[in-house]
C-alpha cells in the first residue's frame, strides 16, 4: 500500500464520502477547501484540511496548481478528484502524476480519449457498442453538414464535442432549421469550450437514461449492474435507481456487456460509467458517453450489490488488483436516490443558500442519507446546490417506495427550502411508482404540478 | 447632485461582464438609465442581473470582478 494519505480536491457531499472510505482504507484524508468552506463538515471530519484559495470555484477548487501544492505540503500521496471540478480534467491527472502524486481515476489520456464526446463514440463503435445514428466524428465541412443530417434522418442533435451535461446541444426539425443553428451552434462551443467541434446524433424522443457502473484495473473488468436515471430536469438528475427495471434480463446483460467490452478497449482503471440511452418503442439502446469519474448516483448500485465503490477506485489507484469478480456481484432488491438540492421547487427552483436551524435526519433499515450538513450550517452560495442524498434500499420497487416515503416523512431541515417535497409528490406519483417514465417525462410534469409543491411540514400552519 | 448605492439583494459572485471576453456592462464614467444592467451575480450556478433603479454616471464600483458579495453589499456609487 502506497497511499497513507489522500488529499481531497472537492467539497460537499462527495468530500465527505470520500474521507469515510478514506478513514475505512486506514488512510488519513486531507482537506483541500476554499475559504467559504473553512466550515464545512468535510473540514470538520477529515484528519487535517488546508485552504486552497478564495470562494469562486475557478480560483479555489478548479485551481489545480494549488491543489498539487497543497497535496505535496501535507504529505499526501494521492488526490481524489470527486466528481465535477477537476474530476474529468485529463491535464489536470497528467500534472498531479508529474507531481509524483498517484491520480485517483484513470490516467490523462483514458480521459482525454473518453471526455471527448466525437471519440468516445469512435472508441464505443470499435468495441461494437451500438451508437446513436449519427456523423462519424467532428463534422469537418458545416456544409455537407446538412446531407448527413438528412441520412440520419431529422430531428437531429448538433452536439459539441467539448460539451457536456447538456450544455451545448441544439435540435433542429428541418433542413432549413439546421442550415441556421449550426453555424450558431459552432460558434457558442468555440466561445464557451474553446473548441468549435461539432456532431450530429439522431433525437430520440422518447427514451429512458440507463447507465452501467463499471470497475477496471487495467487488465480485469467487471460491471457493477445498472442505474436508470430518467427524472431530469435541464438534463440534471434528480431521482435514480438500480436495478433498471423497464430492461428484459437479455437487455440488461447485452448493455452491461457492452460497457465492459468498452472498459476492456480502452484498458480503463477505476470505477466509471458508461451511459446509454434505451428506446423502449424499439429495444434498441444506444451508447451515449462514459464519465471517468465516481458518480453522484453510486450509492444506488452500493445498496443492491454491498460494495464500496469510493473504496474499491482508491485501491485501484493503489495499485491493487480488483478485489471483485463478476461473479462476486450479485444485485440484491431495489434502491432509489433523490437529490436534495438547496432550491426551491415551488419556485421555479430557486436557489436557496441559507442558514440550517435544527435538522432531523432520517435513518433506520435501508435508509442512508449522504449529506454536508450540521445544525447551524450556513450554505454558501458559491457552488452547486446539491446538499446531499437520500438513498432507500428494499427487497422490492414497491417497498423501496414506501421507505423513502416514510424516509422523507422523518427528514427536516429547518430555515432551508429544498427539493424534498418535489421527491414527495414524485413517489406518489402514479407514472413514477409504476415506472412509466423517460428523459423528456419530468419536466411538462412540472409545468403541471410545480405551483401544488408545499414546502415542508415545519413551514406549514 | 446627489449619491446613490446599488446593493445586491443575493449573495453570490458579482461579475462585470456578460461573460469573460466580452467588456464590460458599465464602467466608471458611463451613464446609467434606470434597468440598465451594471453586473450579474451568480448564485449556486443561477445568474440574476443586477440593474440600476436610478438614472446617473458611475462613480465607482465598490467590488472587483468575480468577486464574492454578501446581500445588502453595495456594488456601485452612482452620481445622480
């Protein structure tokens, strides 16, 4: 074992998971926050912290110099990169190695190759992972654009090749409609990413979002089972689950295959995800891109398998061998997750950043909540809204429903507005408990119900 | 000729610009119509503008870009 002491380049709910598989490593974690977050409870847990810069994110937790400098003074041998921030930065796994510090995800140029959203899908297609139609690559000539348009068939996704969580991406119905949004499309990805690429992929209408967790050391790769993540809003998660249970078991083998086959191409190492979108109408499904990263989602697939998977990609990094086999994992029941944002859902989602008063946190069998809170707490409004997770496990769909009903019951968290009641009024939602959902599903549900989501109990008369 | 102050009614990170290669909204000097914009703050990756409710010049302005503000910090003096 190489790694005593990781140091923690994020914030949060995930640095707090992250110190917890740290500290059950027998490792020590470290800390690295910006000045807003001298506070936070990742700072109050971990064995040591250290201030990396001031609040905005660009100057503190995207500051990667600092980050290596922080890392290398207190002594630590490895980064976790979390998720968002510098997690999917292959420049940035390429400096910490040069650093002479170990990187906790696969190395720079696994993802420079999968964060690029034109190869990634080059690298899907030569592992025979089933693409959504669309260009081969960069479109080179904005031109001959439109008669590859046509033999996808409309409508079409112009996509940017820098892009990502939804950002990015534009639909055109008709030839005419394509022929004025990508010039415009290129145009915003060059000012925004830096980089004007661009390609196409067939929109699917009506498709549900299935993604597989997979584990790799390099020469051994096994699959972690599937999430559906349908219920977005702004291409934004906010309720996922393991297993998928809208696939046949034929599916649901040929799409978890598949993810290995792409892991096993590209030799990754670490935990990441390959996601695909699943066209109910037709069975087909379809990859749509890989994160390098530990996801926010992963606890879902923890419940129903017993593993740890924040765990399980130290070690990797560590240099181990993967301490699982294909046969060790065995999906047991249903778990479901909500994402506990600091936004108001009566309001049109408001970000809320405020003052915690007393909070109640729920627990008993099945029932984990990874959070950042503490009575007193003061959110900043400095970063994303995410305040934690709330993650059910049962022996079935059904009963998985009513523990998180119940779960939410007992969950308050006083002076804070937050999503809780949008995850309430989904888990009574007829077309949410019997699993009749897709990507496009949440949001017309919301024009419709957004106005009828009270806030929480203790708001109430 | 009197002095008003624009606060910000969120906390967040003020910003100067629309984004950061493009100028500035207002600089010191330049005139200023009521719901002219004079920044952005970004709160929890949601940006609201900040507009001028006054008619005036731009005296100065009390936060750098990109810099973090608190509610009821006053972002610009305006000479009215």
């Amino acid at each position: 074992m190489k790694i005593r002491k990781i140091l923690i380049a994020n914030r949060g709910e995930i640095a707090v998971r992250i110190i917890r598989a740290a500290r059950t490593l027998g490792m020590h974690a470290v800390q690295a926050h910006s000045s807003a977050d001298a506070d936070s409870l990742a700072v109050r847990l971990a064995d040591e912290a250290v201030e990396i810069g001031p609040p905005p994110a660009g100057k503190s937790y995207l500051n990667g110099q600092a980050i290596i400098e922080a890392a290398l003074q207190s002594g630590a041998q490895a980064i976790h990169p979390g998720y968002g921030f510098l997690a999917e930065n292959a420049d940035f796994a390429d400096a910490v190695v040069a650093a002479g510090l170990i990187f906790i995800g696969p190395d720079g140029n696994t993802i420079r190759k999968m964060g690029d959203k034109a190869s990634a899908r080059q690298a899907a297609a030569d592992a025979g992972v089933p693409t959504v139609p669309g260009s081969d690559g960069v479109l080179t000539d904005l031109g001959r654009a439109v008669d590859i348009a046509h033999q996808i068939g409309f409508p079409v996704m112009i996509k940017a090749t820098a892009g990502g969580g939804g950002r990015g991406i534009r639909i055109a119905h008709t030839a005419e409609e394509f022929a004025q949004l990508a010039p415009q499309a290129a145009t915003e990805a060059e000012a925004a990413f830096g980089d004007g690429g661009l390609y196409l992929e067939k929109l699917i209408a009506r498709s549900r979002h299935i993604e597989v967790q997979i584990l790799g050391d390099g020469t051994r790769f096994v699959h972690c089972h599937e999430r559906e993540c349908s219920l977005q809003r702004r291409r934004q998660k906010v309720w996922e689950e393991a297993p998928a249970t809208s696939l046949s078991d034929e599916t649901r083998a040929e799409l978890c295959d598949a993810a290995v086959a792409l892991a096993a191409s590209v030799g990754y190492r670490g935990a990441g995800t390959v996601e695909f979108l699943y066209d109910e109408a037709s069975g087909e499904f379809y990859f749509i891109e890989m994160n390098t990263r530990i996801q926010v989602e992963h606890p879902v697939t923890e419940a129903i398998l017993g593993v740890d998977l924040v765990a399980e990609m130290i070690r990797i990094a560590d240099g181990e061998p993967l301490s699982l086999t294909q046969n060790d994992l065995k999906p047991q029941g249903h778990a479901i997750e909500i994402r506990l944002n600091a936004e108001d859902p009566a309001n049109n989602f408001m970000p809320f950043p405020g003052q915690l008063g007393e909070m109640n946190i729920p627990a008993g069998p099945g029932i984990r909540f990874d959070h950042m809170l503490y009575p007193g707490y003061l959110v900043p409004p400095f970063y994303d809204s995410l305040l934690g997770k709330l993650i059910v496990h049962a022996p079935d769909r059904s009963q998985a429903l009513a523990r998180l009903k119940a779960a939410l019951a007992e969950l308050q968290l006083e002076g804070l507005k937050t999503t809780a009641p949008l995850a309430a009024a989904l888990a009574d939602d007829p077309d949410v408990r019997s699993g009749a959902v897709h990507t496009n599903w949440l949001e017309p549900w919301l024009d419709s119900h957004a106005h009828t989501l009270s806030q929480q109990k203790d708001d109430l008369p | 000729m009197s002095k008003a102050e624009i606060r910000t009614p969120l906390p967040g990170i003020f910003y100067r610009k629309p984004a950061p290669d493009e100028p500035r909204f207002k600089n010191p000097g330049d005139k200023v119509a009521v719901g002219d914009v004079i920044g952005l703050v970004e709160v929890m990756k949601t940006f609201t503008q900040i507009t001028s409710d006054v008619e005036g010049t731009v005296l100065s302005f009390l936060v750098e870009d990109e810099e973090a503000v608190m509610p009821g910090q006053v972002l610009v003096e305006i000479e009215t």
